[in-house]
C-alpha cells in the first residue's frame, strides 16, 4: 500500500479548537464528553532525539514517576543528545532511574541517530513511514510510534489505539460494556478521522476528569 500524505500539523490551541468544534459536530459522544471535560491542553514534546526519548522513558509509567525520572535523565545526559547519552555508562543511567530495558531501548535509538538515522527529515514523512522506522527499532512498539507522531511532531490524525487511558475513556463515553482493544478502539476512531488526534487529546482530557472526580470521592 502506498503511503498516504502526512496530516496537517496541530501547531497551536487554535488548531486544536478547529479540530474540536468539528469533530463536535460529527460525533454526538465527543461533544457530550468535551461538555464535562472542557478544552483539553495542547500537549507537545520537542521532535527529535529529546522528544522520543522522553516518551520511552514514560512508557508503562505514571505520569508523575515519568518527570521525575525524565528530569534526572535531562541533568544527567547533557546537553542532549544520542552522542551524550551513548558516552554515560549504564550505571550512570540506572542512577536516573531507567531501567535496564529502557537504557537498551535508548541505546539502540541513539545508536541508530548515529549510524545515520535522521529524525529531522523523518518528521516530515507520512505517519505510516514514521511508525514503520520507528517500530523497527529495538524496544519501540506501536504505543511509542503514536505517542511520538501526536506528541512531538503534532500530526492530527494520529492515533495510539493502544492506550489504556483512551480505551477506557473511549468505553466510559460511548458507554461500552468493557474496555475496547486496540484493533476495536482503531475501528471506533475511524468515524473521527480527519482529527483523530484532536479526538485523543479530548479523551485523555476527560479520562483526567473522571480519575479526578474519583479521588475526590474516596477523600
């Protein structure tokens, strides 16, 4: 299959409210969920080595246990970059709280920039480009893929089917019996599509909503 263009960019909160009101618009359950939760933030990383980086090292973690650990890797690799991070040893690393995987998985990453790997220029790819380079690197699955393409290159129609926040918020707004898996939550996205990225943000935003409302009730 040949790849498609790559989808306009959410640069600015004024993308993301385009996206919003249209996608109000065409699906009932996004504009009953956007009425509880509000605008979502406009949520970027840098692209590049930083960016990706970042989101390996979050995976599988709490968003606070992810900055903390995150703010120990930025003083420890500096300036940033895969030439500093593949010049620390690996008890260096373990020091800032990566794991013994994650430091592979960095490795790997960085080894590959270094071998010619250009993020740069892969921001400009299609999205089935970037996830294919992407997951063909050791340790980085789909979830990093998606994360990288919403996150730090702001693509609007990406899509991590894969997270478990989005399942769940995606079954408590479309009233599901249970959780979607990832194939099923991909084939409920399509009605989103073109802001299918937009649509994540506003999910996550009313995921955050109803832990919230949740730890209020056990206070």
């Amino acid at each position: 299959m040949k790849p498609g263009k790559p989808s306009r960019i959410i640069e600015t909160d004024a993308d993301l409210h385009e996206g919003i009101r249209a996608l109000r618009r065409k699906c009932p359950h996004l504009r009953r969920l956007h009425d509880r939760a509000g605008d979502p933030p406009l949520r970027r990383h840098p692209p590049g080595f930083e960016g990706l980086a970042r989101i390996i090292v979050g995976q599988q973690l709490s968003i606070a246990s992810a900055q903390a650990i995150w703010t120990r890797v930025q003083a420890a690799v500096r300036p940033m970059s895969a030439k500093t991070f593949l010049a620390l040893s690996d008890d260096r690393l373990r020091q800032a709280g990566l794991s013994r995987g994650k430091v592979k998985t960095l490795r790997a990453m960085s080894e590959a920039i270094e071998a010619g790997l250009d993020l740069t220029e892969l921001a400009g790819a299609p999205e089935e480009v970037v996830h294919a380079t992407l997951t063909a690197l050791p340790g980085i699955g789909p979830w990093s893929a998606d994360i990288f393409l919403l996150f730090c290159l702001g693509r609007a129609d990406a899509f991590a089917a894969g997270d478990l926040a989005l399942q769940t918020a995606a079954a408590n707004a479309l009233k599901l019996a249970q959780r979607p898996s990832r194939e099923e939550l991909l084939e409920i996205a399509e009605r989103w599509r073109p802001w299918r990225g937009v649509a994540a943000h506003m999910l996550w935003a009313f995921y955050k909503v109803g832990n919230e409302r949740q730890d209020r009730k056990k206070a």
